[in-house]
C-alpha cells in the first residue's frame, strides 16, 4: 500500500499551510474569539475563494473538487497545526456529508452555498439525557397540515452561534429524522444560548418550542436518519483527530525548541537525559496517532462495521496521545506553559476538548471492544 501523498494532495498541504504560516495569525485569532465574533469571516472567504478547501471534498456538481478521505486528513491536520477555530469540521465533514447524503434540491443548493462559503451549517443533535447517542433523540417532530412541527432541547451544538442553518435531529413517528433549518428565516419557536468553550470555540444550547418548518425541510426519508448521522459520527471523529495530531506535532515542535533555549545551571535544559526521554516518549505518542489516524480514514469510505473499528480505534489511540503530549508539554515549559501569551496554552486546551468530541476516549475504547469481540465470534 502506497502511504506517499500525490503531488496534487502535496500540493494542497503546501499551499494551505503557506497560507496559514503567513495568514492566520494565533493572537488575532484568539482575540476574535474571545472578544469579537468567534472567529474571522474574512478567513473563512479565503479558504472559499483562495484555497478552495471548504470545496475540497464535496461533489464536483456543487462546486467542489471531489476530493477524499486523504484530502480531508491533509486539510484537517494542517488546521489543527495552525489551532484554526473556523468551523471547518462542523460545517464541511459533519454536516455537508449529511446534505450529500441526504440529496434532494434544499440539500444540494445549501451545498453549493457551504463551498462557495457563504453559508455555515451546524448539527444540533446532542441531548442532555442522551448525550452521544444521537439515536436515541428525545426531540419530537410531528406532522401539522402541509408541514412539521419541533419541540425539544438540544445541547452543545457547535458552531451553532455562527451558523445561517442548522441540522436538527428529530424522533417521528417513523423514527430517528433530520431537519434543515434556516436561520434567516422565522424561526419563532426556536431560542438559542450561545457561549464560548474553553477552547475558545463556540457553540450553543436550543431550545426548540414549537417550531414549524415547511414539509421540504425533512432531509432524507423520514425515519431512517441514523446510518447518515452515524457515519458522520465517524467523519466527524476521524477529522479531530487528524486535527489533533496536528496540534501534536506543533506542540512538540515548540517544546523541543523551548528545551534547546532555555536554559538551567548554565545548560541548556534539552541537554538533560530524562528531559530528552520525556520529548522522545511524546514522539512515539505523536507517530503512533498518525498511524492511527491513517488507518482510519482509508477505511472511511468502507462499511459501517470497519469503519467503525478504524475510527474507534484512532478516536482512542489519539485520546491518550493528546493527553499526554500536552500534558508533558505544558510541564516542559513550566508555569507559563498555561498562561495566555504562549501558544502551548492555547493548543493544550484544544488538545483536551478533543479528547470529549464526537465520543470520549473512554467511549471509543469501549466500542472497539465490543466491535472486536462480535467479528471474533465463529
């Protein structure tokens, strides 16, 4: 198996990274995020119209390229290495493969809008009795004359706050259903509660109290939502982690040249064995996340159970990987590894949000054991 990148995706990697090198810059990204409005517009159109990335892996017949799972994995891993809070993931990975999987006129025309980059999607599926089981939605949607109506509360749903549409998950009376709203439209019955995350991301609270929506706004068939919303589980998973080794491989960087700069009884502290045994134990943590996430997402585009087995397998590995890694790099630096001027901070928190996104480590250990013990089964 070839693991090389073909010059077209090597050439994505180096423009994209060129441009975030020189473009994105960290402590004005932190400033939109915590004082203005959580993120930079003027990127986002970039990304459109420059680099072409929010089209990268969609569909030629909506505007994009048409790439793939390695695509993404090259995409995602650059933006975590830049600690990019634009919602890349939540509007590309998670929901436009939604719409694309969805079809239909809505879906394909709000597509065409996510490439060009001047709509933002958001997935609000998460409960507060359910969590994670996006299956077992407690959010009701029933039929009223020639349309639906929404009652329910979802939580957590990121990029909510900066979203024109969200995906909403709702039970039927055919079963698990997902709605398109339009949040340029009326949506009395809808209230939403924005906050800031502690890894300056945003992301919001719904309450949803009769809300009514047009008969087109049920995507897909009705009631048979859930093998969608599952493998947008897996995408959305495999993509944060491939961020993840991103962030990872930015951290070690800096705390390998911290070591050689600072300095202790008159040495440099990266000259010191156990301290040069720390950074080489956050290598091997870091190359063994990217082996993990390679595995999973060339198995993206294979069936559910596989598929699964890859992701879990990855979402777990990087888990610990990111917990590790940031935790020894913040203890490197010393105390002002967490302050807010040092990048390791910031990528610290990242490094431990993502470990609670799309299935916590614990959860994913869980599933690939009991994906692993049913294929060993005669």
């Amino acid at each position: 198996m070839d693991f090389n990148l073909s010059k077209e995706q090597e050439l994505l990697r180096d423009g994209l990274t060129k441009f975030l090198a020189t473009r994105y810059d960290l402590e004005k990204s932190r400033s939109a995020a915590k004082t203005g409005a959580g993120w930079q517009p003027e990127i986002w159109r970039a990304f459109a119209d420059e680099l072409g990335i929010l089209g990268a892996t969609l569909p030629e017949d909506v505007g994009g390229i048409g790439g793939g799972p390695v695509e993404l994995m090259v995409i995602t891993e650059a933006l975590g290495h830049a600690l990019v809070v634009e919602p890349y993931v939540d509007t590309v990975v998670v929901c436009g493969g939604l719409l694309r999987r969805a079809g239909g006129a809505k879906a394909t025309s709000l597509l065409e809008d996510v490439a060009a980059g001047t709509a933002i999607v958001a997935l609000a599926a998460g409960e507060a009795e359910t969590g994670d089981r996006w299956q077992d939605a407690a959010t009701t949607a029933q039929r009223d004359g020639d349309g639906w109506i929404l009652n329910g509360h979802k939580i957590m749903a990121m990029s909510a706050p900066l979203a024109t549409h969200l995906l909403v998950t709702a039970t039927t009376s055919e079963g698990l259903s997902l709605f398109l709203v339009d949040l340029g439209e009326d949506t009395t019955g809808l209230s939403l509660t924005g906050y800031r995350t502690v890894d300056d991301r945003r992301a919001a609270d719904i309450v949803l109290d009769g809300l009514r929506l047009p008969t087109d706004a049920l995507l897909g068939v009705d009631g048979h939502a859930w093998p969608s919303l599952a493998q947008a589980l897996d995408e959305g998973a495999a993509a944060i982690c491939s961020e993840a080794v991103g962030g990872m491989r930015k951290v070690l960087a800096d705390t390998v040249e911290y070591a050689k700069q600072r300095q202790q009884f008159g040495v440099p502290i990266g000259s010191f064995q156990v301290l040069q045994h720390r950074m080489v134990d956050m290598h091997i943590e870091v190359e063994q996340a990217s082996a993990a996430v390679l595995l999973a997402v060339l198995h993206l585009e294979d069936d559910a159970a596989v598929r699964a087995r890859s992701v879990s397998a990855a979402k777990a590995t990087v888990g610990r990987a990111a917990r590790f890694v940031g935790q020894q790099a913040v203890q490197l630096h010393g105390g002002m590894g967490m302050t807010e001027e040092l990048a390791i901070g910031h990528y610290f928190k990242r490094l431990t949000a993502m470990q609670f996104e799309f299935g916590t480590t614990d959860h994913h250990i869980a599933r690939y054991a009991e994906l692993t013990k049913v294929n060993a089964q005669p």
